[in-house]
C-alpha cells in the first residue's frame, strides 16, 4: 500500500507531453477552424510567446502535425501548414475512389464486424452533423466513415494505404466544408448509400460513391483557387 503524504494532491503532476498534446489540439484546432491557412508559416518563437510554452514544446507538436500531414516541414523554410497541391489532390482522389470502391464491391462478402463499423461511423458523423460540430470533429468523423469502407476489403494493407491518402487530404477537406457548409447535404448522400448497401444494390453504391469522390475533387480545387486565386 502507497504511503501517504499528506497532501490529496501529492500524486499528481503534469507532464511534458501532456503539454505538447494540447498545443497539438489547439493547433489543430486553429487550422481546421480556418484560423490558420494553408501555406501559413508556423513559427517556433511566435507560437511559444503566444501559447505560453517553451520553443521545445512547440517544435515537438509540429513534428506531430507533420507527421499527421497538416504541416509539412521545408529544408530551409520551417514549417507551415499543409498548402495541398491541386494535381495531386486529384491523384489522391483517384487512388482513394479504387480503394473505397474496392469495400463497397465487397460488402456482402466483408464481415459482419466490418459492415458494423460502416453503420457506426455513419452514425457517429450524422450525429456530429446534428450537433453543429467544429469543423475538426466533422472532418475526423466523415473521414473514418470512408476508412471504414475501405476495411470492408479486409486487407490491413488497403487500410493504411487508405489512411495514408486521406491524411494528405484532411487540410484541403476541412477548408472545403468551411467554404460549402453543406455537411447535412454529405451526411444525406452516405445514408443514402449505405440503404443501397443493405439492400444489395452494391453497383448502385459504387456508382454513388465514385459521384460523391468526384464531386469532392471538383469542390476542393474550386475552394483551393477561392482561397488562393493567384496560384
């Protein structure tokens, strides 16, 4: 049995970590609710004085950033947040849609595990939707709901490649949803597909699916020149 001290408060103590994981969170934040734009420099010291923490701190939550793809680090430049290039958000688009497509064509055969995970993902951004959700939580949600119909494949190997693409997509959708606010119109057209699902229509679904990456292709190049015309 632990000695005590004295003190109920003898126990506690706050770590370093801790404090990047909020800086994290709060950066996050920042970008998905459009405070930071893409390609805004994301600087050691200003961000130190402003949030109250040591440059250490910050310099270990934007390795997390870039890890997760909202940062990316340049030789000689420092880090911003992730300014998405149009040709290669359409490359990704693709790869995702032979992917996603890929689950949908599988559905019947896909366990009842993974069919599960489809219905609770919907379910869990139609909520957030109904909720008026920050743009970050909204975006994590619709995002697992995609992931989710690539597990249907059952293929590990699909899954990262899958998480790997969306992460490179994260900046340049949350900037879309910004601009159209058109997330109970989203949360319609996947309900929509997966009735399509449960009743066997897995064509129909597919051709649903491979609309709705299009449309998102179209939507994030048209938000990508609203935000930046002279690129």
């Amino acid at each position: 049995m632990a000695a005590t001290t004295g003190s109920p408060f003898s126990g506690l103590s706050v770590t370093r970590s801790s404090t990047v994981d909020r800086v994290v969170d709060e950066l996050r934040r920042a970008v998905f609710d459009g405070d930071l734009e893409s390609g805004t420099p994301l600087r050691e010291v200003a961000l130190a004085d402003s949030l109250g923490v040591a440059r250490s701190t910050v310099r270990e939550a934007l390795g997390v950033l870039v890890a997760e793809g909202i940062a990316t680090r340049e030789p000689n430049r420092g880090v911003s947040v992730t300014a998405p290039d149009p040709d290669a958000i359409s490359d990704v688009v693709r790869a995702r849609a032979v992917l996603e497509v890929a689950g949908v064509r599988n559905w019947e055969r896909a366990t009842e595990e993974a069919r599960g995970r489809v219905r609770r993902a919907l379910a869990e951004y139609i909520q957030a939707v109904e909720l008026n959700a920050s743009y970050q939580v909204l975006n994590e949600r619709h995002l697992a709901l995609h992931l989710a119909l690539v597990a249907l494949t059952g293929s590990p190997r699909l899954n990262a490649m899958a998480a790997a693409l969306i992460a490179e997509l994260k900046v340049a959708l949350a900037q879309i949803d910004r601009i159209r606010r058109n997330a109970h119109a989203q949360a319609g057209s996947h309900s929509h597909l997966l009735e399509m699902l449960e009743r066997g229509d897995l064509e129909g679904a597919a051709a649903e699916l491979e609309a709705h990456l299009a449309g998102a292709e179209v939507a994030i190049r048209e938000a990508m020149t609203a935000v930046s015309p002279a690129s």
